[in-house]
C-alpha cells in the first residue's frame, strides 16, 4: 500500500508539473528557473526556440561575456537580498539583439533562497513605437514653436488645452502653461469677444469659421486673421478644436498704405481725383436719401504757372503743398478737399444750402489764400479762382454738379481771373457755345482751310499804301468763308492759339515770299498774337525761326498785340518776347487803344512802336467831343514818344479829314479797302507797279 500512494503521488506530481510545463510553453514571454550556480533547471518553449537552451546549460553556454556579466550581477542581486528585481536588458533572440524587461525574483525553498526565477518580455516593437512616437511628438512640437502663428488646441468647450510658445507671446503669457485650461474666448479682448464665441460655435458644428482680431502687444495695435477648425475622429464626431491666428498686421498696414495712395495726392496728402468722385457720388446719394444739401466749389491757382516757371518745379511744388494745407485748414471736418491734378482742387462743402452761403465760403477761402506764402524764400501771393454749383438745387447728378461747377469757373476766368463764381442756368448755354467754337476749331481748322485776308493801312495824306493787316479767313467745307468770331474761344486756349497762330504765320509768310520773288512792294505785314500764344514762353523764337527759314526780313513784319496780354497769365512771357522781337527788327503794335483796360504804363515799359485808335473812337469822334478830344490827345502823346498812330475803321471821307486835322499819320478801314485775298493783294500790287 505505501508503495502504490507513492507511485499514484509520483504520477500526479508528474501530472502537474507537466500541465505546468504546458502553461509555461503556452506563454510568449521568456520563463526560465536557475539554481545559485547559474544553470538552468527549467525554461519554457519559447526560451528555447529563441535561445537554443537546454535544461542544465548555464548563461556561459549560450551568450556572449559581455551579456553574461549582467545577466548574472543580476541574479546575484536577487540572490543576496532576496527580493525581486526588474532589469531592462538586450537578448539575442535567433541573432538579433531585441530589448526585453525581465522581472527576476528570488526561489526560496524551505526558507532558502535556491536560486532566481525570471521572466522577460519582449518590449522591442514597443519600445521602438514609444521612441517613434517620442521623435514625432518632438517634431511636431518643433513645427508648433517654429511657426510663427499663435496655435491652440482646444476642448469642444473652448477650453485650452495646449498651445504653443508664439502663441504664448502674442497673448503676452510667460509661458504657454499659463493659458492651458483657461476659456479661449477670454484670452481676446472684450471687442473681439462676440466674433470669438461665434467661432467656437461654429466650429464646434464641425464648420470652419473664421474672423479678423485687433489686439494690442506691447503697446501697439496689432491684426490677426484667426481660423478655428474643428477635429474630428474617425466616427466624424468634433473632438477637439483647432485656432490658428496668423499676425497680419504687417500686410494690412501694406493693405492700408496701398489704398491710402491710390486714393490721397503724394505732395499735398489731400484725397486725389478718384476718391474725391467716390466721395462726391457718396455725397450726392446720402442727399438723394435724407435732403441734405451739400455745394461743391472748383478751385484753379491764378499764378502756379507763373511762380513754377520763375522760381522752379521744387518752388511750385511747395506752393502747391502750402495751398494744400491752407485749404484744409479752411474748412471743416465735415467738408472734403481734394486735389484734382495740376494746380486744381475741389471742396465738398457739407450742408450749404443756397448760392450766397457758398459764395461766402469761396471768398472766405481768397481772403485765406490772398495771404502771402512763404515759398523759396520769397513770400508769394498764388491767388484763385473758385467756380461753384449746389446739390440738389443746380443739379440732379454728381456728374452734373462738378460739369456745372467746371462752368462756373470757366465763365469767371472768360471774364479775368479771381474771385468766386457760382453757377446759373445761363452758364450753361455760355459754355455750350464755347464748347462748340473749340471743337470746331479743333476740328476744321487746318493749312488748307486757312485763308488770309489783308487790309490796307495807308497813309492819310497823301494815300500812299504802308503795309497791310493780315486778318484770318478759314473756309468751312459746308458754311463757306467764317470770320474769326466763329473760333474766338480758342484764341484764349494755349494749344488751339499756338495752332492758329501757326497755322496763320505760314499762309502769310508763303504769300509775303510770292510777293517778294516778284518783286512786288508791300511794305509791312502786321500778324496778330493772342494772349494765349505766349503762354509757353517761346512766342518770339518760333516767330524768328520761321522767318528765317523763310528768308523774310525782319523789318517787314509787325506784331499786334492788344493790351488784355498785359493783364493775363504770363504776362511777364510777353514783356520778353516783345523786347525780343524788337530788338531783332520786328515792329510791335498796340491794338484797339483806349478800350478799357488802357494804361500810359505800357508804353512806357513795352518796346511799342505803333498804337491802334479802336473803330470805336473813330466812329463816335466825329458827333461826341469827348471822343474827340481823347483821341486829340491819344494822337499827342504818342507823338511826343516817337510812336505811330494807326486810326482804324475809317469809313468817310469825314473821319479821315478829322485825323488828319489831329496830325495822325496812319488809317486802315473800308474807305480804303475791304479785307481781300492774297491774289487780290497781288493785281492790285501790279497795277501800282506798272503805274
């Protein structure tokens, strides 16, 4: 019986340690026993499948020295002190090096420690994924602290959870830690608040949202463009929420620079051309919707040609900035003053609702500008003039409100520049009429249509022929021959003057070298200059130039000019080109004398050498003594300063007799001769010659 409860014990215990040795074999970590001398007195399959082991080998047997050495200081720790012990180690498993964590504890029987326990698990894929994952979260946490965006992560809720060091900064937070589980919405001023908590909102239903910041940092207004995102898993669900504000200060202050220069003048700093239509379309629509008025003033400096051409380009752009500042300093925050181009500028005036409170305003505006500006040294006064209209009571448009200023200002230059006019209803027939003479003179007017006309000047006692007057004549291909009324508006335009001028200048120089090759007498041809002509201060030159390329002297042409040149724009222009003129042999003549604008200054300083009596004197002198005796006394003065007299449009024998009583040498008219064609000029030239 004793021997068969041993066997059955035997058999059992054999049983166990064989479903023990299953168990062990079942599992995937490294399960070994050794006794204190190092050798192995049980291991599991997957051991030995990795290692090669057999029960009884040591660690010598099986691995390298210098694995063994550790391997065994362990399990001499474990030994000594009896208690477990994790150690991280590196085994060769089927010859590759995988890193393992092995848990060794100490195998006590009878309360003796006999020798260690231990098991190893493989953590090499593990491992490798945690030092991935670490490089990846380093990575990324580079890429955040390298943008120079302010990124946040946060909680559905729009609590933060994590954000990155600029963002730090830009909050002004030392460190992002500072900001982490605060409200994001809080961290934005109160202004900004609102569009914030939208936002999150937004986002949070799983839409992109996006809005513009201002906050300030350090003292300084600064924009941000913010966008929250929404995170998502793969279910779709919003999990998270992503912000990324993005410092767009920098390219909205480019932004603002840009549109602030397409819309103000870069010398005066005023609003330039296309923003003073914007506003005035503004303006005319806000008066259209509530009834206020609003008036609109033009402005035309009266001397910027002048003080340029004197003083410089660097002079007249500080008058211009000068007349820039005073206008702004005139009106009120409510009215807008722009600069149109050139020496042009415009005023919106807010709120003026009749033609006399906008005439006050322009003259209030001269009175300002009158006063002397200190440009290059020298104190000037620029002057102006000012044409004005009103909205909505002169005009149901913007457009026809600034057409209807523009006329004002015309007419009141047509009639001597400075001062304030406003528009009236009869401006506008005014400007129609003058509109139509400069098309019609830009249009027809060219050498073939150009026809001269000349009118003898002779002398009174004794008939002889002097000279003649050379009169413009231009044939219109429907209307026929049209007098120079028909085109008077552009003798007071520059180009249009310079082009008739020019134009006149050669049909009478090419008739005066037919006559002169033969060899037919003359004597002098008097040409007229407008005021406008001598505008670009070349008059003189281009007169010379052309007659000597034409090979005609000097001395055979006069110049008339009438003393309005002495009053207009340039007027300095036309001192020195007549003192040129007449040095160089060319006579200068002073047309219709005595009409209103006389003065015995200009005979004194212009190089005159003939005065004009105007028709008009020469009409009444026969029936008004006060006529007469003016013109007795026109007739002396010029006498006692050794200049001619010319009496124009004699008529009668009469008047021609008086002149001569009066000691005048010289008279043109209708009693000696009709305007007639340069063919006319010529028979009749060779009947006096074969006479």
């Amino acid at each position: 019986m004793p021997m068969e409860a041993d066997s059955a014990r035997l058999v059992e215990l054999e049983q166990r340690c064989s479903l023990l040795q299953t168990v062990i074999d079942s599992v995937r970590d490294l399960i070994f026993a050794k006794d204190r001398g190092g050798r192995f007195i049980l291991s599991n399959k997957t051991l030995q499948d990795a290692c090669g082991l057999a029960v009884g080998q040591r660690t010598t047997d099986l691995f390298d020295e210098g694995l063994v050495q550790g391997y065994e200081a362990a399990d001499q720790i474990v030994i000594a002190t009896g208690r477990p012990l994790v150690v991280d180690e590196t085994i060769p498993i089927l010859g590759e090096d995988r890193q393992f964590q092995t848990v060794k504890v100490p195998w006590i029987s009878d309360g003796e420690v006999k020798g260690v326990i231990g098991v190893s698990r493989d953590l090499t894929e593990r491992m490798a994924a945690e030092a991935a994952l670490k490089q990846s979260e380093c990575l990324h946490r580079g890429i955040l602290e390298a943008s120079a965006d302010c990124i946040i992560v946060m909680s559905v809720a729009g609590e933060v959870q994590l954000m990155n060091g600029p963002g730090a900064k830009a909050l002004e937070l030392d460190t992002p830690a500072a900001a982490i589980g605060k409200s994001w919405s809080d961290l934005w001023p109160k202004a900004n608040r609102r569009a914030a908590l939208a936002a999150l909102g937004k986002a949070a239903r799983g839409e992109v949202a996006r809005f513009t910041a201002r906050r300030l940092a350090e003292g300084s207004p600064r924009w941000w463009d913010v966008m929250v995102t929404p995170i998502v898993d793969d279910m779709g669900a919003v999990t998270r929420l992503l912000s990324i504000s993005r410092d767009i200060s920098e390219s909205k202050h480019s932004a603002e620079q840009l549109r602030w220069t397409s819309e103000h003048d870069a010398l005066t700093e005023l609003a330039n051309r296309h923003a003073f239509q914007a506003r005035l379309q503004a303006a005319a629509l806000r008066t259209m919707r509530t009834g206020r008025p609003f008036g609109l003033l033009l402005l035309d400096m009266d001397r910027f040609k002048q003080i340029n051409d004197t003083l410089g380009h660097a002079a007249g752009d500080d008058l211009l900035r000068s007349f820039g500042h005073v206008l702004k300093q005139c009106v009120r925050e409510t009215d807008f003053v722009a600069r149109l181009g050139g020496d042009e500028f415009a005023i919106i005036v807010d709120g003026v609702k009749d033609a006399e409170s906008l005439e006050r305003v322009g003259n209030m505006i001269l009175d300002r500008l009158n006063v002397p500006m200190r440009v290059a040294g020298r104190e000037v006064s620029a002057g102006a003039s000012i044409g004005g209209a009103l909205f909505p009571g002169q005009a149901a448009s913007a457009n026809e409100l600034l057409n209807n200023a523009d006329i004002a200002l015309y007419a009141l230059k047509g009639s001597g520049r400075g001062g304030t006019r406003i528009f009236h209803g009869a401006m506008r027939e005014q400007a129609q009429q003058v509109a139509s003479q400069l098309n019609l003179a830009r249009v027809a007017l060219c050498a073939s249509s150009v026809v001269p006309h000349y009118q003898p000047k002779v002398n009174l006692r004794t008939g002889r022929l002097v000279g003649y007057e050379a009169l413009l004549r231009w044939m219109h291909p429907q209307w026929g021959l049209q007098l120079p009324a028909t085109v008077q508006e552009a003798f007071k335009e520059y180009e249009l003057a310079s082009k008739i001028g020019d134009l006149m200048l050669g049909a009478v120089v090419a008739d005066m070298q037919q006559w002169l090759g033969r060899n037919l007498s003359f004597g002098r041809i008097s040409i007229n200059a407008a005021p406008a002509e001598f505008l670009r201060d070349d008059y003189a030159e281009r007169l010379l130039r052309t007659l000597e390329a034409s090979e005609i002297p000097t001395h055979l042409i006069e110049v008339e000019v009438t003393e309005h040149v002495f009053l207009e724009r340039g007027s300095e222009f036309v001192e020195r080109a007549l003192k040129l003129l007449n040095s160089q042999g060319v006579r200068i003549a002073l047309d219709d004398f005595g009409t209103g604008y006389s003065s015995l200054s200009h005979l004194r300083d212009f190089p005159v050498d003939v005065v004009k009596i105007d028709r008009s004197f020469v009409e009444r002198m026969v029936d008004e003594p006060e006529i007469s005796a003016i013109v007795s006394a026109v007739i002396s003065l010029a006498a006692d300063l050794n200049i001619e007299v010319v009496a124009e449009g004699l008529e009668t024998q009469q008047q021609r007799c008086m002149l001569m009583q009066k000691r005048c040498s010289f008279g043109q008219g209708y009693l000696f001769g009709r305007p007639v064609t340069a063919a006319e000029v010529e028979a009749s030239l060779r009947l006096d010659k074969a006479a």
